[in-house]
C-alpha cells in the first residue's frame, strides 16, 4: 500500500500556481427542494490524485497548472493499464516475515484527475497546505503504532469496523469514496460508502445533548447560511482518530480529544459539484485551526451497495495470533527480534 501512495504522490510535483478556483456560471442557479431548500440530495464521490498534504519544500505551490493535471491523469491511467496485465504466476510464498502482497492499482480508487479546484494539496489552510500538528500528539499517534497488536481494543476504529472517524469520513481513502446526501425539512442524512454508517445532521436547532454524552463522531447541529449547509459538531469522546485512511499518510492516527471542533460547509456550486471545506480544531493536538476542502462529484445514478464490515476483514484473531508468536519467537519477526 505504501508503494501505491508513493505512486499517487509522485504524480503531482513542481506545483506552480496557475490554476485559478473552479470557474462560475453566472446563469446557473441552485436547485431547491420542495421545501425551498438548497438541493444537496444525490450520490457524490470524492476519489482524487491530489495529496492530502503538500509535499514538504512546495509551500508556495498552491495550485497545479493544467499541464500538469493533465499530466497526473495521463501517468495514472498508464501505471493501472500497466497493474491491469496478468503476470506469470508466483509459485513460492515469500520468506517468513516477507512481504505477502496487497491490492494493486487496479483495485484501488485514486481517482483519475485532480481535485476540480485546481488546489495542490486537500489542505488548504494554512497556506503551505500542512496540518500543524503538535509533537506530542505525533508522539502518540507512533506509540499507538506500536501498540496496534497489542489487543483488539488498541487497532485502528476502522479495523474495528467501528467508524472512520468524523471528518475522517469526509476524507477520500483508497476505495469506495460515495456518498449518498439525503433531505427532509429538518435533517440532512449523508450515507457513507464505507463501512456501514449514515450521520444525522438536525437543522432544527435543537439543544444538544450535554457533556456527559459524547460520541465517537461528535454531535452535529446544522443550519442553512444562504445557500451554504453549515455543519458545527462538537461532542466528541477522547481518542478517536482524525483520520483512519493511509492516504492521509503522516496525519493517520493522529489522536483527537473532547475538545475537538468540526465546523463543515456544503455549497452546491455547479449541478455536479458540492464543495465541502471543513475547518478542525483541537488545541491539545494542534497547533493552529487548519481547513480541508474537496470537491464532492455527482455520480448521477449511481447505487451505493452493501459495505459487509468485517473486523480487519475477520483476520482480527490471525493479526494477534501472529503478534504473539512473534513476542514467543524472535526469529519470526521481520525484524529479528
């Protein structure tokens, strides 16, 4: 997987800025509901070649020209024709504690342009398109690294199958990036393709629920600004994740606390675009607010099928039953010991 993401990464370098922000149609107007509510409803995908993170030492690059976007989406498509040939079998397995394989680019879903905006990085605030995160809650995220077999209690919530976290959710990952939007008077529901959850946004300014109930994924209240959703969510448990997905890279892990503030905006700009740009706070974690935004594409009849989450897709059992023949035999380790 790391490979994959390096591949992804590697196509979009030297990110001059040139491209401007998605262009206006001044004849278009938002849809509305029956109700005379800005129209979200539909599928919508968020798969894209652009980096979470701008690569280290491109601070100024914030966009990408169209050469270059044109470039990316031409290396990706060649490198999955490449993965999409049948090679000779492998008739030997790999040596004990070698790597087994994963899933190649045929399997997986980077998307096959950058994001519509142009952007060079998903992060957008601050400036140089890098999440400022704390030391020490770097410091954590490695330390539950090497803790992740220690029990089924210390995996990642998404091995667990209990939640991709909130916003981590709204971040595109290696595979299945639908969401589907759905609209009533007072509540917006988007279902997300991944794993198996649909979250519940009251628009009816109800009161929240206290300090002494909290939630994986916060407890989120919206509200229409104009033709904007906007969505505050607080009520968060300690110890989530931001983030579960590898294509975050460096921010997978990273902790977050009850004191974390997502504040989220849904604006419908084309008939075919949402974008959704979410500001995070989390003082004990970070350093500074930061922003995230990606465009939300409409994948007009689309179906969103079943996702069956199985914990670690059932190896669960065989991860730690590994880890504690490693911890038995050093030799077995990959490392040695």
């Amino acid at each position: 997987m790391k490979s994959v993401l390096r591949v992804a990464t590697a196509l979009l370098l030297a990110l001059p800025a040139g491209l401007p922000a998605m262009a206006e149609d001044t004849e278009w107007r938002t849809p509305r509901t029956a109700w005379g509510a800005p129209d979200l409803e539909g599928v919508w995908s968020n798969e894209t070649l652009t980096p979470f993170e701008r690569p280290l030492g491109q601070a100024e690059k914030q966009f990408v020209t169209p050469e270059e976007a044109a470039a990316a989406a031409t290396r990706i498509r060649a490198a999955r024709a490449r993965d999409a040939k049948a090679g000779p079998p492998k008739t030997e397995a790999p040596p004990v504690g070698g790597n087994v394989g994963a899933y190649n680019l045929v399997w997986l879903d980077f998307g096959t342009s950058v994001v519509g905006t142009g952007r060079s990085s998903l992060v957008v605030d601050p400036p140089d398109g890098r999440v400022p995160v704390r030391r020490s809650a770097e410091a954590r995220r490695d330390e539950a690294r090497r803790r992740s077999t220690d029990s089924y209690e210390t995996m990642s919530p998404w091995d667990r199958c209990i939640t991709r976290g909130m916003p981590g959710a709204m971040f595109p990952a290696g595979y299945n990036n639908y969401y589907s939007i759905l609209q009533t008077p007072g509540t917006v529901v988007i279902h997300y393709e991944m794993i198996h959850e649909a979250r519940i946004i009251p628009l009816d300014g109800r009161p929240r629920l206290g300090e002494g109930i909290r939630f994986w994924n916060g407890e989120p209240r919206g509200r229409w600004e104009g033709d904007t959703l906007i969505v505050e969510t607080l009520g968060y448990i300690d110890g989530g994740w931001i983030a579960t997905s590898a294509s975050q890279r460096r921010i997978k892990g990273i902790p977050h606390t009850s004191q974390l503030r997502v504040v989220e905006r849904f604006t419908r700009v084309d008939e075919d675009t949402i974008l959704w740009r979410a500001t995070i706070e989390d003082p004990e974690i970070y350093t500074a607010p930061w922003t995230v935004e990606i465009p939300l594409v409409s994948r007009r009849g689309a179906k969103i099928h079943e996702y069956a989450c199985h914990e670690g897709n059932q190896a669960v059992r065989n991860i730690l039953r590994g880890a504690r023949v490693q911890e038995s035999d050093p030799e077995r380790s990959p490392t040695g010991g």
